[in-house]
C-alpha cells in the first residue's frame, strides 16, 4: 500500500467537485490525504522550510543599497585657523559649505568568504528534510486510521448483514414453532426459547446498526468529510482479505521514518558542531560605493559645475579574536548531542526489530485464526441447516436449534473478528516494514 505524496495528487472531478457517494480503500485514502487539514499544515510548514533554504543561499548575493540626503543648513558652521596662516595675530574664522547639500548614493556590499553561510545552508536543508520525513510520518499515521475507520466500517456492515440473516432465520423458525405449538407437537417452554432468541437477534441488529452508524461517522472524520456525509463502501471485506494475501514484504528498519528522525538530528547535531568549529575562522567581504554630492547657495540642482562625484572601493576583514569560550562551550555541547543521537539510532533500531517481529508473529496469528474461523463457519452452517430440517420434521427440540443458532451467531461474530484482526495485522506488519 505503498503511495506518492498523494496530497498532491488529483483525483476523479466528481470526487473533488462534491464529496463523493462511493468510496474504494484507494480512494478513501487519497480522497483522505487530500482533505484531512492536519496534513496541508505541516505541507505548508514544508514549504515554510524550503523558504528558508532559499533564503539561507541568498546570503551569497551582494547587498545594494541606494540612499539620498538633501540638506539644507540653515547656519553653517564656524572653523577657526591660526592667525599665522595668513601672517596676523588674530585667528581667521572660515565657514565650510554651501546653503544646500544633496547627496545621492549606491553601495554594495558582497560577501567573499564566511563559513557560517555555508553552516546556514547545510543546516537549513536539513530542516527541510527534517520536515518533509515529518510530513511521511504524519500521512504514515493518517493511512493506518483512515483504512482502519474503513475496515471497521465493512466489520460492522458485514455484522449488520449477518445480524439481520440471523433475525430472518429465527422468525422462521418461530414460525415453524407456532405451527407445531397449535398442534400441540411444541412445549410452551420451547416456544419461549425460539422467541427468546429471535429477541436477542433483534437486539443484536439493533446494537449492531448503532456500531455501523458509529463507525461511519468516524470514517467520515478520518477522511475529512461531514459528520453526516452519506458514503457507500465500494470495496468488500473478501475482496481486501484476497489483496492482503500476499508474501509479506521484507523488514528494513532503514526504510521506517523514526529512523530517518533520528538520523536527520544527529546530522543535524554534526552541521551545528561544524558550524561551532567554524565560528573562529575570519570573515572577508568586499563593499564599494559610489556617490553624487550637489553644492550651491540656491535651488538650482541643474546648474553647471555643482555636482561632485566620488566613490571607494575596499576589502573588509573580520577576525574573532576572544569570544567568552563560547565556541568550546559549543563544541562540546554538540559533541554530547551526537553521542546521544548515535546511542538513540542503536536502540530505535533494536525497538523497531522488535516491532517487526511482533506485527510478523500478530499477522501469521491472524491469518492461522482467519484460517480456522472460515473452517468453524462453515461447519456451523452445515449443523444448522440440518438441525433446521429435523426441527420441522419433529427430530430435534427447540432447545438443540437454539443451541446451533447461537452456534453459528459465534461462529460468525469469531470470523467477522478474525477477518479485521487479519486486515490491522497486515496494516502494522506494512508500518513495520516501512512499506505503508
């Protein structure tokens, strides 16, 4: 059972147009994966993350700036030289400037080496996958509830079938009843006892109609539906036991996505203490600047000769020096983490191994007891259509048909258990081996 993102994938028109009348497993689960909300928000929190990465290489781009200053001084400020420039005693009071002074200016500023960008970018693909393994866990979850909610449907519509065969049976048979009570061929205490179970029959339809209301409104949940939405189960409970009859597919603990989880924080831990390591390393970039400065005593900004170009070019060199012990502080934090992550991975593993096989032994349990109760049913039908016969023919008591009544009604609610046991064991064996 093994999909594509299928939130992103389109399904039928009239299945996204109105919500849909008939539902196969298949399109339960896409028709699910495409609605459920909890699955769009962390897809949208995927996206969040790629937009950081991208962010994250942008760093590498130059940053240019434009700026513009008009000035008007009001009151230009006084500068006093020695008198000896000019050969007097008395110091010369000079004013610098014009009335107005506009200056236009664009500036660049590029990066040339800092190992942090690098560490950002490394980091922040690895919240992106970080992500998307939390979007595959989360529709991983969501697969397992929504076939579940669909099979517990087809249980107990499959009850409310068998339930209802049951009532037809004992009303028949307490017809007969009445037939041989009026000729005298029936205790009344016989009689009580097929009215008995006809009544427990009824109730047992009754309980079991509830459970499949119950059942559908909670499949309607799992897939995103409303409470009340109308949804016909297209598939059948033989049709899935055929399918989930197959060889089980190989265990490979890499493929589950608690493995990859905890992969993804020790490389994370490992990028951090890159980056710690790192923080020590200088920094160079390049910035340069070109500038227009406008100088006149009145409002002409096109008058000739009063504009002044100039601009600069220069390296900048950044070298950390001492930083508190921060950086070994960090290194060895980090270095504790990955030990933790490395230690964690060795137990998930044996955790999941074990997992593996427990859902083995649960599905090949499953499948032993589907065997025998398919054996089980089979026999009781064939007791209780020959107890049926010989009670109209006067050879059985009631109390015989009723015991091969209640026979068959465990022997159909055993296999009607047997058959959802086996279809959630081949479900968990499928998590289990990372193929759901």
């Amino acid at each position: 059972m093994k999909f594509f993102p299928l939130y992103c994938l389109l399904l039928p028109l009239s299945l996204w147009a109105q919500a849909p009348t008939s539902l196969t497993l298949d399109e339960a689960l896409r028709y699910g994966l495409a609605h459920r909300p909890d699955l769009r928000s962390q897809a949208t929190q995927t996206e969040v993350s790629r937009a950081a990465a991208d962010q994250a290489r942008n760093a590498w781009l130059p940053t240019v700036s434009a700026s513009a200053d008009f000035r008007v001084n009001t009151q230009l400020q006084t500068s006093v030289l020695p008198g000896e420039f000019q050969n007097q005693e008395d110091p010369i009071l000079i004013r610098f400037g014009t009335r107005l002074n506009y200056l236009l200016g664009v500036s660049l500023d590029q990066p040339l080496y800092q190992a942090s960008i690098r560490d950002n970018i490394l980091l922040a693909d690895n919240q992106v996958a970080q992500r998307e393994n939390q979007e595959a866990r989360l529709e991983e979850t969501l697969k397992l509830d929504i076939a579940g909610a669909y099979y517990a449907v087809l249980l107990h519509a499959e009850k409310c079938s068998l339930s209802q065969a049951a009532v037809v049976r004992a009303r028949a048979d307490l017809a007969d009843a009445e037939v041989k009570q009026a000729a005298g061929a029936l205790l009344r205490q016989d009689y009580n006892r097929l009215l008995v179970a006809l009544r427990n029959a009824e109730a047992t339809l009754d309980t079991d109609t509830r459970d499949l209301a119950t059942s559908r409104r909670q499949l309607n949940y799992q897939i995103g539906l409303p409470q009340d939405a109308e949804v016909i189960i297209a598939d059948s409970l033989a049709a899935l036991i055929q399918a989930a009859d197959r060889p089980a597919p190989a265990f490979e603990a890499e493929n589950r996505t608690e493995l990859t989880a905890e992969r993804l924080l020790l490389a994370q831990n490992q990028l951090n203490l890159n980056k710690a390591l790192h923080s020590n390393r200088p920094e160079v970039s390049l910035y340069a600047n070109y500038s227009l400065q406008h100088l006149n005593d009145q409002f002409n900004p096109f008058a000739a000769d009063t504009w002044f170009p100039y601009n600069y070019l220069g390296l900048r060199v950044n070298v950390p020096i001492f930083d508190r012990y921060a950086r070994r502080a960090s290194v060895t934090e980090y270095r504790l983490q990955i030990q933790v992550n490395e230690e964690n991975l060795t137990q998930l593993r044996r955790q999941l191994t074990n997992t593996w096989d427990q859902a083995r032994t649960d599905r090949e349990t499953a499948r032993i007891s589907l065997s025998r109760a398919q054996e089980d049913i089979t026999l009781a039908r064939e007791v209780l259509e020959t107890d049926r016969l010989r009670f109209r023919e006067g050879a059985l008591t009631a109390a015989t048909l009723a015991a091969s009544q209640y026979a068959l009604s465990q022997s159909e609610s055993a296999l009607l258990t047997a058959l959802y046991n086996w279809l959630v064991a081949d479900l968990n064996y499928q998590k289990a081996t990372g193929t759901l």
